[in-house]
C-alpha cells in the first residue's frame, strides 16, 4: 500500500509562506526564499538528489484548493501538476468548471482525496501532501506516514503556518534521515504509531 508523505519547505520559524500569499505571489511577499533550494543559483547537487527522489517516489499528489489555485497554469507548474503529470487529488468545497487530466477535485474530504490518491500511486509509491491545512487535516487524523521538512534558514515572520492545527495532541515523530546543505535542512521523520 502507498504510504503518504507530507513534504514542505518551512522557515525556521514554522511557515510554509511569507505574508498575503495570493496568485500574483504563491509562496507569500517575500517567500520565494523558501523555494530556492528547489530552484535558485544557490541549488546544490545535494539539494537535486533530494528533488530527485521526491519525484521518483511520487505516485500522486494531495493539495488543498489555495495551493491548487495560486500555482496551476501559466506562472506556475504550467500544463501539469507540481510533479508534471502525477496526478493531484485536490480537496475542495466546489470544484472549478475546468476539466483537466492531471487534477481531480474531492469534495468529501481529506481522508477520501488520500484514499483515491492512494488507489492510483500504486504498491511502492508515496502520496506527496501539499499545503498546510490539507497535511494538518491528514495529521490530525492519522493517516500521515512521514514528515518531510524541509528547513530553511530564514525568519519569515507571517505567513501560513505549517503546524497550526494538527489536532490538539502530541504526535511523536522519529528523525529517520538529515541532509544538510547551506539552503536548507532536508529532515525526513516517521510518524511514530501507538
Ligand atoms: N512551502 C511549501 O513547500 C509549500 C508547499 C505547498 C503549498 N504552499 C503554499 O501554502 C499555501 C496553501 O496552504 P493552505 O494551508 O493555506 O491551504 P491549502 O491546504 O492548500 O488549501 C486549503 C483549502 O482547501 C480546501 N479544503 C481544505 N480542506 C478541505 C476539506 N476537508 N473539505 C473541502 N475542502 C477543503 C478549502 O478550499 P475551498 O473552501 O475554497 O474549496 C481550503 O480553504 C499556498 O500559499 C501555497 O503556495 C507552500
């Protein structure tokens, strides 16, 4: 069975975005800096092996509706998806009329988007979670496998926080893997299981 890995780049101080994200600025007013690991001048053999193997384990994508909305088409992932043509389950209250081959819209929640994600990454895939209240939601409820951070070192100071509202109890984590580069801290955790 797919296991599902919620896998983000969050500021030092808990952000997945810099303040008054939107379409014009996906990642929030001066959040790119989260993302210059995956794309800037900065970006290190190190940093590629990780994306390297992010995309070889994607299987599929669940997203909430803002990521969907502030990063599909033209001036984000174009064509595709964040991973090209994975597919993304993406959880929302009302579908857009647009069909598209790569994005499916789930209004019954978080559980049945990993559900159908998990049907389609096959045996050995993993199913990627994107935006924060979506991971929380899959947090809270136990069906996250692993925490994938990726740390950057910056204060951000406003924003999206990553771990707002993950259900109102510990969740124990295990430190399975550390790659340090000057970009960024790429940490993998197993959600520990009682
Ligand atoms: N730093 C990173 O690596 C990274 C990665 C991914 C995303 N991001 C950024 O994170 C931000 C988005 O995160 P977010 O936490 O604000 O939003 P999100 O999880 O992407 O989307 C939240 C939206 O999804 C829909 N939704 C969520 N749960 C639902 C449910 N149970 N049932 C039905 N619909 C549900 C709702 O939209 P509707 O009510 O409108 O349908 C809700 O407002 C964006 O700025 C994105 O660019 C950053």
């Amino acid at each position: 069975m797919a296991k599902v890995a919620s896998s983000m780049s969050v500021s030092l101080d808990g952000y997945v975005t810099g303040p008054n994200d939107s379409r014009e600025h996906p990642l929030g007013e001066g959040g790119e800096r989260l993302h210059r690991w995956l794309w800037g001048e900065d970006h290190t053999p190190a940093d590629a092996e990780v994306i390297g193997e992010m995309v070889g384990a994607a299987g599929a994508v669940v997203m909430g509706r803002r990521s969907y909305d502030f990063c599909e088409g033209d001036g984000g992932w174009g064509d595709g998806g964040p991973v090209g043509d994975t597919p993304c389950f993406v959880v929302t209250h009302e579908p857009p009329a647009t069909a598209s081959p790569v994005f499916t819209f789930v209004t019954d929640g978080v559980a049945s988007a990993i559900a159908k994600a998990k049907a389609v990454a096959g045996d050995d895939g993993w199913v990627g979670l994107h935006g924060a209240t979506t991971a929380q939601q899959a947090l809270a409820a136990g069906l996250v496998d692993e925490v994938q951070v990726h740390l950057i070192p910056v204060l951000m100071g406003a924003g999206v926080r990553l771990f707002d509202d993950i259900g109102g109890k510990p969740i124990s984590l295990e430190r399975t893997r550390v790659v340090e580069t000057p970009q960024a801290t790429h940490i993998r955790f197993r959600v520990v299981r009682d």
